[in-house]
C-alpha cells in the first residue's frame, strides 16, 4: 500500500522484487481468482428446428484464432482474440426447477447449484445455499474480505440482484456506482468531502495524493524493469479510470460523482459502466484485494434497450421471447432472433474488454487473465428461458489447472462445473481435497475431467 494525504491509500499490484519466492509460481505471479459476468434472458442458440445457431461455433473440439474467425456469424466470435485462453461448456444445465419464475429460478441457481425456495416464491425466489463467489473468499480472501459484488445497468424492482449468496437465501446487495467502488478499492471513502471536492475542482487523481511515496517507490534501485512497467501501467490505468468517471459529470460537483447511482442505472449508460466496473475487477486482482468479483449485467429479466445500427430496441426480455410483450402472448418482434443475436455479440465484447484488461497485466509467468479464470455465464438457456444447455464460456487456466483453447458439449449439472472451478483456483472439499461437493447435497459431486490440464 502507498499512503498519502489526508490518510488515502492505493493498493498496489503484486511486485516481484518484493513477493516472497514460491516454488510452485513464478516469481511475480499472483494466486489463482475468478470472476463471474452474468447475462440475462438466454442466447441466440438453436432450439429444435425452429431457429438456426447463431451463438456457438460450429464444430467443438480446439479453438483457434482462426476457427473462430471462420465462424464470424456466431456471437462467440467476438472473443477470437483471446480463443487459446477460452473454454466454452454447452450442454450444462442447472438441476432444479423454478418456482414459478423461470427468470428468479435461474439466478437463483447458477453460481449456487442449489434448490430454489419454497417460500418466498415466484419472482421473490431465492438460493438455499452459498454461491461459488462465496465459497472462495470465505476459504482464501483475508478474514473478512467478502467478495466484490458488482452490477451493471437498470434496476426495475422486479428482480434485481441475482448473484451473489452468503449462505441460503441470504442475497448479497451488488454496488451499481463505479465510484462508489472504486473509492472504496483505493481508500477515498474515508476521505474528508472538502478534499474529494478540491480533487474534482483540481481534476487531480488519487495518484497525486500518494505521488511523494509513488516516486520514492518508482526510483528504487532494486526494482525490477517487470516491476517498474507493472507499476507504470497501474498509475496508468488508475488516471484512466477516474477520467472515464468524470466524462460526462458536471466537473464542479462531486456531489453528481457521489449521486452517480442513478446515471449508472440509466439504459444508455450500460455498456459504459459494464467496461467501468470490469476496470474495477481488473485491479482488484491485480492489487490482490480479493480473490472473487461478480458483475451483474441487467435485473433479473433484463430489459436494457440496447442501441443496434443506431436504432434503440424494444426491451430485451421481449425480444428474448420474440414478442412484445413480457408474458407468454403478445404480436411478433420482427427479425427478433437477430437483434437477440446482437445482443449477445454486445455482452460477448463486453467480456472481451474484462479480458483485454486481464491480459494488460503483466506477472512472472504470463499474463493476469492466465493466472485466474474469468466466466460469461447465463441464468437461462435461450429463448424459452429453459435451464437445459446453459451457456458457460471460461477464460484463462488458473495458473495451469485448466485447459484452455477447447470447445466441449456434455450432459452435466452445474456443480460440477462450479466445483471445478473453485478447485482451479484453490477451493478444497472438508476432507483437504479439491473442492468436488460444492451444491445442493443432493447432487453427484466431482470434476469435469475434460476441463483439466
């Protein structure tokens, strides 16, 4: 930590020249985490006859650069840049029923495995158990460092956060306010209104606030040249967070920065704060703050209108179910499979820059993103919102316990998923072994073996 003026402190990313030495890691590395993207309302996938593929890629088996640019009509090829680090998963499905809201039921499952409530129901259902986020910074964050729980876009108040369980049918609130979490990650929060007021007047950065131990840190001779590049991209990348926050923000009021919640729901501002919060995300693991992040894109039955070719749509749950309408009966959406089609291709970019941004951090051995295993995951399977084939897409091996590059289809809960990724990244069973009984007790444990190195 640097610490400055009026008590502010920034965490720093993990630095080689002064991380003890592991025989295990190289030197520099930090520890395997996972982050979670949730999207909403099922993909464009084929069901039936009825409607053709546009999601998965064509054929499973390796992923390559240059496969997926051959399947450039699927939405997964957005992520080409980055398909020797993906794992896609298609068949997964969750165990349980809803209770009568296929939307409540599915959030309720998919980072938990666990059985939805009897009672509350329908819409106001919730998890009887922990979520994976959970389990891992209950087993490897400091004592009392919980998850970071984050959200992206409008809250309608019919379903809200889906995600993140402390234990059963104890739903963990998500910050929708990028600066309210980024405060909180580089120690403003406690800082005095009259200096946040002079920073925004100043347009100065927290950076300047440290800048005396910052420039004593950066001309230690026993710093490495790895180090010293980290370092700089970090300033970096904190300068260039707190400029994406004020664009927009009447620079005279930090007040409007402090109010930003509201602005951060509005529908135009989706995408922007989804790239702010995975910012965020990113340097959390990179300082090390926690080794688990969720971000919620849109309520439990999203409906973002979101901008294609310059024309704002119809709500997004409606077009999920091809019709205007958000029950079962309505007039037809024209063209709906294809705008559904595009929405997927905006989530996949978004999970794109999340990756970009892990791969911009520089270890010992690889890249951040190499080391943890960051998910774009669904609390639905298509358009009929059904719990079979839910899409999951992995990226990055946790340090080498995964492997990456591959297309897979099976027939599996998503325990076994959810407990082979919190193995992956350290998670262990009551007995000291990989985690493999993570979920509803009900459920067969274990690994998928397809998925490991």
């Amino acid at each position: 930590m640097l610490r400055g003026l009026f008590g502010v402190t920034v965490a720093l990313p993990f630095l080689e020249t002064f991380a003890p030495r592991r025989a295990a890691a190289g030197a520099g590395d930090v520890p395997p985490f996972a982050i979670f993207m949730r999207q909403a309302n099922g993909v464009a996938q084929a069901v039936g006859d009825e409607e053709p593929e546009m999601f998965w890629p064509s054929k499973t088996g390796a992923l390559t650069a240059e496969s997926m640019a051959q399947d450039s009509d699927r939405a997964v090829s957005e992520l080409k840049d980055h398909a020797s680090k993906l794992i896609m998963v298609r068949g997964v499905r969750f165990a349980f029923q809803g209770n009568g809201c296929g939307h409540s039921g599915g959030g309720n499952q998919c980072l938990t495995a666990a059985r939805v409530s009897d009672d509350p129901s329908g819409n106001e259902s919730l998890a009887m158990g922990e979520s994976i986020d959970n389990r891992i910074a209950t087993q490897l964050n400091a004592p009392g460092v919980e998850p970071l729980t984050l959200y992206a876009g409008r809250m309608a108040g019919y379903i809200n956060e889906v995600l993140s369980y402390r234990g059963p049918k104890q739903l963990r609130a998500a910050e929708r306010n990028p600066f309210n979490a980024y405060q909180k990650l580089f120690g403003l929060g406690g800082v005095d209104d009259g200096v946040k007021q002079a920073l925004a007047d100043r347009r100065a950065s927290v950076n300047d606030l440290v800048r005396a131990d910052m420039q004593a840190l950066m001309r230690r001779k026993d710093l490495s040249k790895s180090d010293r590049e980290r370092l700089e991209l970090h300033f970096d990348s904190i300068r260039d967070l707190e400029v994406t926050l004020a664009c927009g923000l009447p620079p005279e009021q930090v007040a409007e920065m402090e109010a930003l919640s509201p602005r951060a729901g509005a529908n135009e501002n989706v995408e922007a704060v989804a790239r702010m919060q995975m910012d965020i995300i990113a340097l959390a693991m990179a300082c090390g703050v926690t080794r688990a992040a969720t971000l919620q894109v849109g309520d439990g039955n999203d409906g973002t209108e979101y901008t294609i070719n310059g024309v704002r749509q119809k709500s997004y749950h409606k077009i999920s179910h091809r019709i205007d309408s958000d029950g079962s009966e309505g007039p037809p959406i024209e063209g709906a499979q294809e705008l559904h089609h595009q929405i997927d291709r905006i989530h996949a970019r978004m999970f794109k820059h999340l990756l970009d941004r892990l791969s911009s951090y520089k270890l010992g051995s690889g890249t951040l993103l190499d080391h943890g295993v960051a998910v774009w995951l669904n609390d639905n399977a298509d358009k009929y919102h059904s719990y079979s084939r839910v899409p999951y897409i992995l990226a990055g091996g946790a340090a080498g316990y995964l492997r990456t590059g591959q297309f897979v289809d099976m027939k599996v809960t998503n325990n076994k998923l959810l407990n082979t990724i919190g193995a992956a990244v350290g998670c262990t069973n009551g007995q000291g072994g990989p985690l493999d009984d993570f979920g509803d007790e009900s459920l067969e444990g274990g690994l998928i073996d397809e998925l490991l190195a």
